[in-house]
C-alpha cells in the first residue's frame, strides 16, 4: 500500500481567516482531537503579530498545554528571528517559513520583498537546524496571485532552487487562493524536482473553486511527500482577497483510504472533530464526509 503524511493544518491554517477567535482551552482541544485522530504532522501555532492576526495570539499558551508525544511533531510558522525565538522557546518540533511568490503579496502578506523572504528563510531554517529542529519551507501563491495574476512556473522554480541552498527539511508548493489545476500541479512538480531533487515536496491546496482534491490526488501520483489539510475544510488567508477553502482532511482521507493510500489518520475521528469545531466556530463546516458519511456497507 502506498502512504503518505497528512499535515493537519487546522489549528493554524484552519483558524487564521475565521471571524471567531478561539479560546486557549478549545485551540489545545482542537489540538488534541487532531492527535486523536492519528496524526503525526500538526501546524499547531503561528508566532506572527497577534494584532495583525488574532486569531493566532496566545501561541505560547497554547504550546504549554498540548500533549507531547514522540510520535507527534507539532509545527509552528514564522516569519521573522523573533518568530522563529518565540518557537523555540515553545518547543515545537518544526518551523514552517513562508516566501511568497510574488512582489506585491510579498509585501501584502509579510511586509519585505521576495529576496527578503528568501534571505529571513535561509537564516531562520540555519539557526533552527541549529538548535536541533527541523526548518520547512512554503512557497505561497505558486499557483497564482490575486494581485498579480498568473505566477510562471519558472519563477516558482528560480525560487525552489534559492530555498534548496539552505537544506531546508521539506519545500511546500501552496495554491494559496485555490485557483490550481492539476496540469500547474504536474509542471510544477516538474520543476521542483528539477531544482531541488533531494528535498521532499509537500503540497497545499485550497478548494476555492472546487478544484482542492483533483489537485491533491495529482499531487500524490506525482511523488508528494506529505500534503496539507483543515479539519472541516475550515480556513483560509486573510491578506488574499476571497481565499476560502482549505481542502478538509476527513474529505482527503476518505478519497486517500478508497484508493489504497495509507495516512494512519481516521477520518471518522475527523469527521467529529469537525463538527465540533463547526459548534465552536458556529459556523456551517464546509466538508463533505460529515454529511453523507463513508462508503454505505451491508
């Protein structure tokens, strides 16, 4: 059987762009029902500026009261040296670091220019290796950007090479405003592999315009490493204009469990943890499998 890590993104990614802001107690819940439900990979917190994301603040707390597992390695974003203290001194098992593929979201989402991103990326994954912990990198918007339009495959590759100098453990190739298709999903592979063959690809996808899962399942055939996913399909990007729709894991997993492809994750587990946090957010959960359940048997 083939296999594949599911990253649960939910406790980050999945809370970042909602109107409501979670307590500590219900983000460690979240937290806890992810582990729960077998995963191994969670993007945990964010260590950027609770006031330009509320929804994040809290990251220390939070940190404080998951449960610790060999097993489990909680993984926290950031975009700065103070981001990437603040994680350390937390504790977590990995560091995500964003460079964004274009200028004018560059300087939206994170306030520097491409270069500067690249340069914070290589110093921030060097000194984590350092301290003894695993440095990712996501290349946001490598599908397209909502200022600038289409994003050229080479660019993304250009990219892919200058982060692959610094050895980061895993570069991430994310379709931050749900506008890929499986053709991009396929060229960008392509040249990712090409500019970084010793470093595995993880890929994220949103489910903007219901393209998320055809773009997922891609994505495995052409050798993924690990993708990401919300509990729910909750989530989204708040410096993006419409950027809706993480793709849900319980949805992820089942289409994964249907075609032979192990994750160890449960997605009846998920099932319930998103309907839980549909109560918590008070929001309609946006993923199928709740609805209409597993393949009916007998």
């Amino acid at each position: 059987m083939a296999a594949v890590q599911l990253v649960e993104v939910g406790p980050r990614d999945g809370l970042q762009n909602e109107d409501a802001v979670l307590s500590i107690d219900d983000k460690i819940e979240l937290i806890e029902r992810s582990v729960a439900s077998g995963a191994k990979r969670i993007e945990a917190v964010s260590f950027v500026n609770p006031k330009r994301v509320p929804q994040m603040a809290g990251a220390e707390e939070v940190m404080a009261g998951v449960p610790r597992s060999d097993s489990v390695s909680y993984i926290g974003l950031v975009l700065n040296r103070r981001g990437l203290e603040r994680a350390l001194e937390a504790r977590v098992d990995e560091v995500n670091v964003v460079v964004v593929a274009t200028e004018e979201f560059s300087r939206r989402n994170q306030g520097c220019s491409v270069d500067e991103a690249v340069a914070a990326a290589h110093d921030i994954v060097r000194d984590a290796r350092a301290a003894g912990v695993a440095g990712t990198v996501t290349i946001a918007a490598a599908f397209g950007c909502p200022f600038s339009g289409e994003v050229d495959p080479a660019t993304v590759g250009e990219l892919v090479a200058r982060i692959a100098e610094c050895e980061p453990a895993e570069i991430a190739l994310a379709d931050t405003i749900g506008v890929g298709v499986p053709a991009q999903v396929r060229r960008l592979s392509e040249v990712a592999s090409r500019n970084a063959p010793n470093i595995p690809q993880r890929w994220h996808f949103h489910n903007t315009r219901n393209t998320g899962y055809a773009n997922a399942l891609t994505a495995l055939e052409v050798g993924a490493h690990a993708l990401d996913a919300s509990i729910g399909g909750f989530g989204g990007c708040p410096f993006a204009p419409a950027a809706t729709g993480n793709i849900a894991s319980e949805d992820l997993i089942y289409a994964f469990d249907r075609s032979g492809v192990d994750t160890g994750v449960n997605m009846n587990v998920l099932v319930e943890a998103a309907t839980w946090l549909g109560g918590a957010l008070a929001k309609s959960i946006p993923a199928q499998l709740g609805r209409a359940g597993g393949f009916p048997v007998g």
